[in-house]
C-alpha cells in the first residue's frame, strides 16, 4: 500500500512537468510495475485500468481527494506510456 501512496504522490509532483515528461512516464513504469505484484497487466488492461480510475465516480473522487485533477493526468500519462510502448 505504501508503494502506490508513494507513486500517486510522485506522480502529482510531476503534474507540473506534464503527462509525456520523462518524469511522469518513469512514474507510470513504476506504477506498471507496483502492479505486478497483484496482477500483470497487457498495455490494454493497464490504460482500461487508468480510464476506470478516471471515469468511475468513486475512484475518481479517491484520486481527486489526494490532488484535484490527479484522475485526468493518470489516464493522460498512461495514455501516453501505452501509445509510446506499442510503438
């Protein structure tokens, strides 16, 4: 639980710097990875995951609790590490 406190904290830290900066796509690496220890998830499932987190009304609250907007930026990210992955 402390590894992913510690990644949604990093990754408000980079909102600033944007969602393509290197600092935000090493943080979605490292998101990608703290996941594995539940699950290993194919770039598809990995932004399913970040759209869920944006679009459900409960998980967004949570994300938009630690920071406002943190929800949106996660799927921006993401959206840009799969795009930069599948290439």
């Amino acid at each position: 639980m402390a590894e992913g406190k510690a990644v949604y904290m990093e990754m408000i830290a980079a909102m600033s710097k944007g969602a393509a900066s290197s600092e935000a796509q090493a943080i979605v690496e490292r998101w990608r990875k703290h996941l594995e220890y539940f699950w290993t998830p194919n770039l598809d499932q990995l932004l399913a995951l970040a759209k869920g987190y944006n679009d459900d009304p409960r998980f967004k609250a949570n994300f938009d609790k630690m920071h406002p907007g943190l929800a949106e930026f996660m799927l921006e990210a993401v959206s840009v590490y799969v795009e930069n992955q599948k290439k």
